[in-house]
C-alpha cells in the first residue's frame, strides 16, 4: 500500500505529521527536489516565521506541521531515511532510503462558479 496524496502545482498545503516510534528518527524530503518545504511549527509551537527545509525530520513523538508546494506536474516521491538517535541528524544512509508517499502533481483548476439561468430567477 503506497498513500496518494493530489496536489494542484504551485499551490501551497499544510500537512500535519506525527511520529509514533520509540527509537528511530525519521528524515524526508522531495526525490526530484520538485518540491518545497516550508517548517511552520514543531510540537505544537509554531515558528516566528515560516522556515524553508530541504528535509523534515521527525524525532520519537515528535510532530511537525509543515507548507508543501511542487511546481512541477506529475508524480512526486517523498522518500525516507530512518536514522538511529545517536547519528546526530547527518548519518543519512542512502542505503535505508524508501518512499512513503507519493504526490500526484496536477495542473492548476480554477473554480469559477458561473450561475446557470435558472439561478438568476429568485423567487420568494
């Protein structure tokens, strides 16, 4: 089972994430790097302005509310890499690298709403 996540290019979503794990630290990012990061809160305690992040990482119970954006159409991998708590956040091993979900980029769509005739007879 791979999680499917639809964006619309260039749009900004907030995603809220959670890590429930006892001893693994957890590192994501964008696989083609089409996609951007912005850190807007960690454990609840939001930043005095949004930080732009190459990678998110997630310690144990940690939680992390993030701003995505990809300004590429397509399908978009986020791939991890699980760390042990005593690499000190730079022992990436691209050996332990997996995707976890993927983002399905589409083009922009514009919801105009247009009333139909019949909408314009209002009757009381």
């Amino acid at each position: 089972f791979m999680p499917l996540v639809r964006m619309e290019v260039n749009k900004w979503y907030r995603w809220r994430m959670g890590l429930s794990s006892i001893d693994k630290t957890l590192a994501f990012g964008s696989d083609s790097e089409q996609c951007e990061f912005q850190l807007l809160a960690k454990d609840g305690i939001y930043l005095s302005a949004p930080r732009q992040v190459s990678v998110v990482i997630l310690s144990p119970g940690n939680r992390a509310d993030i701003a995505v954006r990809c300004s590429k159409i397509g399908r978009e991998k986020m791939n991890t890499r699980s760390m042990p708590l005593s690499s000190n956040y730079g022992g990436f091993n691209p050996d332990m690298q997996s995707t976890f979900l993927e983002v399905d980029v589409v083009p922009m769509v514009h919801n105009l709403f247009l009333p139909d005739a019949e909408d314009n007879n209002l009757t009381t």
